[in-house]
C-alpha cells in the first residue's frame, strides 16, 4: 500500500503549478535567441528576471545580439541587457493600444540605482504604419529599435517580444574593468576598512586578484561586525587560519545579489576542499538574503560592486566557519543498552469466518453477584485489567507492524 501511495503523491506535487517563471528554460525553445540566452546566464540578468513577479523581455535575435556584444565587456553587456527587460506587463496588444505620443516605463537597469537621472528608463510610442518603437529616455534618442514579434506570454507575469535592435545611450556600455578596480580602496570606501587591512596584510588580496578573471563574488564584513558582541579575537589565529577565514569569505564565482537569491543547497568558498569543507548556505526571503556558516548567521546588506564576472557585497558580520569556530565535536553517544521485550505469544488461529484482524465475539459475562467485592477483590480486578490492556497493546503493535513491513516489501 505505502509502496503505491508514494508515486501518486510524488506526481501530484510535481502537477503543482509554480508562480515563477524561467527566462533561460523558456529561450531554450527558441534557437534564434541562443545568443542573447548564453549572455542572460553570463551576466546573471537571468536571475534578475527570474525574480520579478512582473516582467517584459525585450530579446534581440542572434544577428542584432552580436553586433551588440562585439569588442564590449561584460558588465557593459549586462547594462544593456538589463536596459531591455521592463518592470512591466506589455503583450503585443497592449503596446498597440497605448496611447498617442510616448509611454514611460522602469527596467531592471533603473532598479539597480546606478543609472544616472532618468537613463534607465525606456520610452516606448506608435509610429507611422502600425510599427511600435523603443528608445532611451535621453532627450532627442531615436526610436531605431521596433517591435517584430511575440515569442512569450503568460498573462500578466512574463512577456517575451523580438525587437529589432538593441536600445542604446551613450556611456551605457562604458562600465569599469574589474581588472583595474582597486579592491581596498574600495572596501575602505564602504565602511570595511578592517576586513580591507587584513586582505592586504595577510597576502589574500593577491589571491582574490587572480581569481577574478573567472569570477569572484567578496562577502566583506563592515568594520561594525569586528566590534560585536561575540565576535573573535582574530589575533589568536595563526596565519594559515586567519588566511583561511578569509578566503572564507568569498566565493569562488560571480554571484550578485539576485543569484544568492536564486541559489539553493550549500555553496562553495574560496576556502573548500575537496572533501566538501568549508562550505556556505543560503537562504532567502523576500529581498533578504541570508548566509548561514552552522556557527552563526549574517545578512548581505549591500552591493559596492557589481562588475560582472566581480561582485562585492557587504554582510552584517563576520563568517565563521564551523571547521574553525564550531568548537570540540559533542562525544559520541554510548551504544544502547536494550532489555530484550518479551516475545509475543502465539496467536492461536482465527476462528472461521473471521481474518486474523478481526477479533472473536467476547464470551459472555457472568452475573453480577448481589454480594459488594471487597478491597483485595477490586484490586485484583485492576490488576487484571492493566495486564488484559498491555497485552492487547503488544498484540496490536505486532499486528501493525508485521501489516506495514509487508506493504513495504
């Protein structure tokens, strides 16, 4: 029976609709937008999308998306892709039917409170002949970019439409190399300056530095996190293990915020071995995300850089891994001494016409004497009742548990 039971009930929790959506999993469909997907997935826009309840997805097929891509880095690349996603629901109808002159509307780059002024919003107006164009909010911008097709539609939540080419401004694509960003200087801007002396005196700054060219996310620590209650004195550390700690301290990929989001399971540190050591959870809820290291818990706070494939973040205290700060491991618990239960007697054979579960009709009971029982009489009875209950008890686990392991196997 529970053999039976557990793929039906598998099945019904798969049938459960989902209120997300998967912007990768859907262009996979597509095979003229392979392009544009693989960057969605470098720059990690896709979990940014994959985050929104609402979305428009502007998608440029291959012959527009290498035009764009050509000789530019990959942070410029994400700038103009997050340009192309409108924190918004327009179908092909809705975008016909707007209104004379032009409608404003937010985008994923506007939300991440880097673009200047008004550039990360995008206009969107009929023009002459039925056609629907798209440009920046600059002044004067033209609308070279227009709408195709739909590819994409679920009512109200995710919208997928070709445009011709992709909606530029200038400086949209001239973001900073991480490769000549200065790392302390940086940290020490945002309040981190502790965590910033210790990476350049221990030697670790040089270790972050040659792993960002193929990615490297920093958990830094604000200088309040050294100061708070319970936190270590670092200076009883020796150098491997303050080296440790820190390298602790970052991940091994580009991962910004929305992608922690999106993560699931344990992930790994600069600091992990093979063996599995040294690992990092996460959990989030709402925009709050949380790093769990099983010896305590800290909260990413900000982003101070996010320059694909470099991220830096602030949490609100330090990371202690448990491999150093969990303590002397509890003793192992003794082996269980067991007193042997008495076996069950046999159970003497059903009478006919009844299953071995049922049980036989009581026997029936004498009179009831008109003399009163007396006191040793009463406790007799008790006695007898709490033996006749226990032994129904170990009757029917018996019973019970032979059912089960049979259902089982």
């Amino acid at each position: 029976m529970a053999s039976l039971l557990l793929p039906l009930l598998v099945t019904f929790l798969l049938s459960i609709p989902s209120n997300g959506h998967n912007i990768t999993a859907i262009l996979d469909g597509f095979p003229d937008y392979a392009l544009y997907n693989s960057y969605l997935t470098q720059t990690k826009v896709c979990d940014e999308i994959n985050s929104r309840e609402t979305v428009t997805c502007l998608v440029l097929p291959d012959s527009a998306m290498s035009s764009l891509v050509a000789k530019q880095s990959l942070a410029g690349i994400k700038n103009a892709l997050r340009l192309l996603n409108l924190l918004d629901y327009f179908d092909p109808q809705k975008i016909h039917d707007l209104p004379s002159g032009t409608t404003l509307t937010t985008t994923l780059y506007q939300a991440t409170g880097n673009a200047p002024g008004n550039l990360g919003f995008v206009n969107i107006t009929n023009l002459r002949g039925g056609k629907v164009g798209f440009a920046s909010a600059v002044p004067g911008a033209k609308f070279d970019a227009s709408y195709m097709k739909a590819v994409k539609q679920i009512p109200y939540n995710l919208s997928v439409m070709e445009i011709s080419s992709p909606i530029l401004f200038p400086g949209l694509l001239d973001a900073p190399s991480a490769s000549t960003t200065n790392l302390t200087a940086l940290l020490e801007k945002a309040g981190c300056k502790t965590f910033a002396s210790l990476v350049a005196s221990s030697g670790v700054l040089k270790i972050y530095q040659s792993a960002m060219a193929k990615g490297l996310t920093i958990l830094a620590p604000n200088d309040d996190a050294f100061k708070a209650d319970g936190a270590p004195d670092l200076s009883t550390l020796s150098s491997a293990d303050l080296v440790t700690l820190l390298q602790y301290h970052a991940l091994p990929a580009y991962t910004p915020k929305s992608s922690l989001k999106a993560s699931s399971g344990p992930m790994t540190t600069l600091a992990s071995s093979a063996s599995g050591k040294y690992g990092i959870s996460v959990a989030s809820r709402g925009d709050d995300v949380t790093l769990d290291t099983g010896v305590d818990t800290s909260r990413v706070a900000s982003t101070i850089l996010d320059d694909t494939p470099v991220c830096v973040l602030t949490v609100d205290n330090l990371l202690l891994p448990v491999e150093l700060f969990g303590g002397a491991p509890a003793p192992a618990p003794g082996p269980a001494v067991l007193t042997p239960a008495p076996a069950p007697a046999a159970l003497a054979p059903a009478p006919e016409g009844l299953s071995p579960l049922q049980s036989p009709p009581a026997p029936p009971t004498a009179a009831p004497s008109d003399a009163p029982a007396s006191p040793s009489d009463k406790a007799d009875v008790k006695a007898s009742d709490g033996v006749a209950v226990r032994s129904a008890g170990v009757m029917a686990t018996v019973v019970l548990c032979s059912w089960a392991f049979a259902s089982v196997f």
